[in-house]
C-alpha cells in the first residue's frame, strides 16, 4: 500500500491523477477540423503521430497527447489492425468505416511500434518541436473495434511508449469532464465535411473548433458507451486525421489549456464535422487506472485502489 501511495503521488505531481472537476471559466461556445479555425495558440501536448507511407515519410494519420515525459496516449484504432472476424468487422465499418478507408494502404502491421514517430510542441506537424519515436505500444486488452467488453467500454485507447523522454515540454493533465463548459477539440484532420478520396494524409496545421460537452444520447448512433463523452453538435467537428486528438478544458481563470478530458475515437453516422452531428471521444480521466497501470506497470484494480 505504501507503493501504491508513492506511485499515485508520482502521478499527480506529473499532472496526472486528477478525481474532481476543477473551476473553469465561463467561455462561450463558438462556432468556429471541419467548422474550425488555425489553432490560436501552441498546446504542447498536442502531438502527430506519422510514418512512412504512400510516398511521404512524415504520412499523418492521427493525433496524440502527452501524458507523462515517457508516455502518450491515441486511440486504438490508430494502432490496431482491421479486424478480421465477419461479425467485428460489420461493426468497425459502421463505427470507423471512414478511418478504415482512409487508412486501407498502404498494408502495413499498424501495431509495429518502430513505424511511428510522433512530434509534439509545433502547430506544424512537418517542423519544429521536439520528434520521438515510438519504442511500444499498449492497447486496451477490452478494444475490439467497436464492440463493447465486459465492463460495458469501446475502450478505444492505447498507450506509446516513447523511445526517449520528453523533458521540455508540460505533458497534459487528465481532468474529469465539466458538462458545464464547451471543450476544444483540436486536430490535424481535414477540413471538408465532403473528404477528397482516400488515402489522405493529415493537414500540416493544427485546426481548433470550440463545441458543447452533451448529453450521452446524441452519440447514440456511434454507439457511445461506458468511458466515454459526446461532444459537439454545432458549427463543424472532426474529420479523419483528428483521430486520437485531444478534447480540451480551460482551468483556473486564464485561458489555460492544459486540461485533457478526452481523446477522438469517432463520429455519430461516421460523418465529418457535420452540423448537428457530435464527435464521441474516449474519456481519459475514466481511464486513469489503466493508464497509470500501464505506466508503473501494476495492475488496473490497484491502479484504482491508489487514487
């Protein structure tokens, strides 16, 4: 027990363990990624992950955040390959036909960890920051494509161990969500609710949209599950390339944007940033046991007991 405490103080001063809501301040909606605008500032966390693919070195596919100075998270649909069972299968086209697409060629093993490398720190996913690549992967033992485990979760987040730490830049903080206040989602995903044919690689800037946290029920054609939040339903979403990006909340009174609340895993129907239609995200503060689990490499039930 006396570990338990030493690892779950470990975790909060690296801004990880968070277990209530913190006061944020009032900032409106705005309509502003499909729908969205250049990102306004730098979030360090912020990271692309990329490899070597249809001819570009740096071929984007999704997004990650930086939760420890060795450790980011995405989505596992990111590093997972298309499932091969009938009935999986049906349910990874319904829920994540649009990344599947995309991400069809070229055929590589996307649970290799030595194909990635990720950038973080630069709204340019082609320059600046700091580059990493990715030493292993750990995915959700419950991620099957979409079909939910025994505890009711998608579960659709992995954990990237990098190859070197990260030193120079804050990693983010995993809060609880406030279903009082809109979160940012950010992005490098394209901007066209209508996407050109695939395969397509991310865009080179980073994009924001400002949306409202909403009521579980919307996202009910994607299939929203235990672990998870709905986000969005004005002014524009996420598109493919946004995928393991973070949703985002102020906290304090300035404009602060180093709370992570989740990670994009799809969108409702598999539309892109289409209006009235919300974005489901994995909720990382959910998966905090997990996460430190994987972390410190005990398990997820003593994870829990710790925080």
């Amino acid at each position: 027990m006396k570990l338990l405490r030493l690892l779950a103080a470990s975790a909060i001063s690296a801004g990880l363990l968070v277990t209530a809501a913190p006061a944020m301040a009032d900032t409106p909606v705005t309509p502003s990624i499909v729908g969205g605008v250049p990102a306004t500032q730098t979030y360090p966390s912020a990271g692309s992950l990329q490899l070597n693919a249809n001819g570009d070195p740096n071929w984007g596919t999704c997004g990650v955040t930086l939760i420890n100075a060795n450790f980011a998270e995405t989505n596992a649909h990111c590093v997972t390959n298309e499932p091969t069972s009938a009935a999986v299968a049906d349910t990874a086209q319904n829920l994540f036909g649009g990344w599947l697409a995309n991400n069809a060629t070229p055929a590589v093993d996307r649970t290799d960890p030595s194909i990635y490398h990720i950038r973080f720190g630069s709204n340019d996913r082609l320059s600046g920051g700091v580059l990493r690549n990715v030493k292993a992967i750990t995915v959700h033992p419950g991620w099957n494509w979409g079909e939910t485990d025994a505890a009711g979760e998608v579960a659709d987040i992995a954990i990237l161990e990098l190859d070197k730490p990260v030193t120079t830049i804050n990693p983010a903080i995993l809060y609880p969500v406030n279903t009082t206040l809109p979160a940012r989602e950010i992005g490098w995903g394209l901007v066209d609710e209508v996407p050109p044919p695939p395969p397509v690689p991310s865009q080179q800037f980073l994009r924001q949209i400002d949306v409202p946290v909403v009521d579980s029920s919307a996202c009910d054609d994607a299939g929203i599950s235990v672990g998870e939040l709905c986000l969005g339903g004005k002014g524009g979403g996420t598109c493919n390339g946004d995928s393991g990006s973070a949703a985002l909340q102020e906290q304090g009174t300035g404009p602060d944007w180093s709370a992570a609340i989740g990670s994009t895993s799809r969108a409702a129907l598999d539309t892109c940033g289409s209006v009235g239609e919300p974005d489901v995200y994995t909720d990382l503060n959910h998966f905090v046991p997990w996460i430190i689990s994987v972390e410190y490499g005990y398990d997820d039930a003593s994870a829990a007991s710790a925080r």
